[in-house]
C-alpha cells in the first residue's frame, strides 16, 4: 500500500493546507501517519478555521478532521519515524512551521530522503516551504539550488504583518519564505496571475497556499502513480 508521512506544525498549521491533502490521500487509499517535532498533538492557526474568513462549511470540515482523526491527535514523534519507510513526505503549511518544522533537522532530513529516494515524493505547501531555505545536500549545497518552486509569496505577506515584522498574535516572524527560498538559489514563481500554483520539479513539489492545496494533492497522486 503506498504511504505517506505528514509532518504537522505544533506551533499552527494552516487547516486547509494538512486536511485536504491528507483526506485526499486517505480517500485514495494512501496509507497516512502523522508526525510532528515533539510528538505533540499539532496545533491548528485559528484563523483557518475562522468561518468568516474561510467559510463555515470548510472551517467546520477542517476543525472535525482534526479533533477527531485519530493520526492528528496521536501523532508520532519526528525522531521516531523514518522517512524512507513512506512513499511520500508532506509538510503542510502555516506560520507556525517556521518556528518548528522548518527549523527542525529531523524534518530537513526526512525531505532529503524524499528527494533523494528512487520512487518517492515529497509535497511542501506555503509557509513550509521555507525549509528549502535551510536545507542542504551532503555537499553543502542547497535542496532547492536550480529547482522551480512556488510558496507563500512576499506581496501576500505584507499584507498580514506590521512594519515590525510581527504577525496578528504578535509573534515577529523570523523569515519570509520568499527571500529565503531565493537566497538559497530556487527558481521562485508564485504564479501570482493565476488561481492555484503548484510546481513539480521531479521528485519535489510546492504549492503555493491554501486555495491550492487540493490542486497539489491530486499532484502528489498523479507522481505516486494513484
């Protein structure tokens, strides 16, 4: 049975970005484990599930999933898992994985191996793909280096913290995904003219946001071959 591991923010997910991916797969008959840094029960941005911002049904469907899934609230611990067990490695997004996920080695790890493996994949959404900033090669050399990749962009992020770089919470965010990403020698396109933006360049493929999250599912799907 082809599996996946998605590795989930302790510190806020976007909603959309891990649910719909993983019920998608899930319902394709993808074998899903949960993982997060601490082993934790991942923490859910509540501005993605505010029925205001991102409509009542889907904020209903995603606070379901993840109260009662039973992979999102007995997570493994990332340290315990081996990505080379699982077909594919998913990172959903959120603000939040730049203060865990994408600082954490285990992570960065368990997406080299993704990469790296003959017939895996590895799916990064948004603000996750601000690993590829911190991820590197044997050699030194960045993942992303020559790579074409989409993720959460500059112009969206203006929009959502203070001169100070401080988020609504005001918590000062560290990075943005886009200067990262670019600095590590990515070949950035976030598509800004289109509805959904999702890259594939080879085993490695990013998505831009939420509203393109279910376009990079049915991505993921289409490279295992399901």
């Amino acid at each position: 049975m082809t599996s996946a591991l998605f590795i989930v923010s302790e510190e806020g997910y976007w909603g959309e970005e891990c649910i719909e991916p993983l019920t998608t797969l899930v319902d394709a008959g993808v074998e899903v484990t949960v993982a997060t840094p601490t082993g934790g029960v991942p923490v859910i941005d509540e501005r993605s599930v505010d029925p205001g911002s991102v409509g009542e049904e889907l904020a209903e469907h995603v606070v379901e999933i993840h109260e009662n899934d039973e992979r999102m609230q007995n997570p493994e611990a990332l340290a315990d898992v081996d990505a080379r067990d699982y077909d594919a490695v998913v990172l959903p997004g959120g603000h939040g994985t730049e203060w865990d996920v994408n600082q954490d080695r285990h992570a960065r790890q368990a997406l080299l191996q993704a990469v790296a493996g003959e017939e895996s994949k590895a799916l990064v959404v948004c603000h996750a793909v601000g690993i590829l900033g911190f991820t590197r090669e044997a050699d030194g050399s960045f993942l992303v280096d020559g790579r074409e990749v989409t993720g959460f962009p500059n112009e969206w992020e203006a929009d959502i913290v203070d001169e100070q770089d401080r988020m609504p919470d005001g918590r000062k965010l560290p990075y943005w995904v886009e200067d990262e990403v670019k600095a590590a020698g990515g070949l950035w396109d976030a598509e800004l003219d289109s509805e959904t933006s999702v890259t594939v360049d080879g085993d490695l493929i990013t998505a831009r946001g939420p509203g393109s999250s279910s376009a990079a599912a049915q991505a993921l799907l289409d490279e295992l071959g399901e």
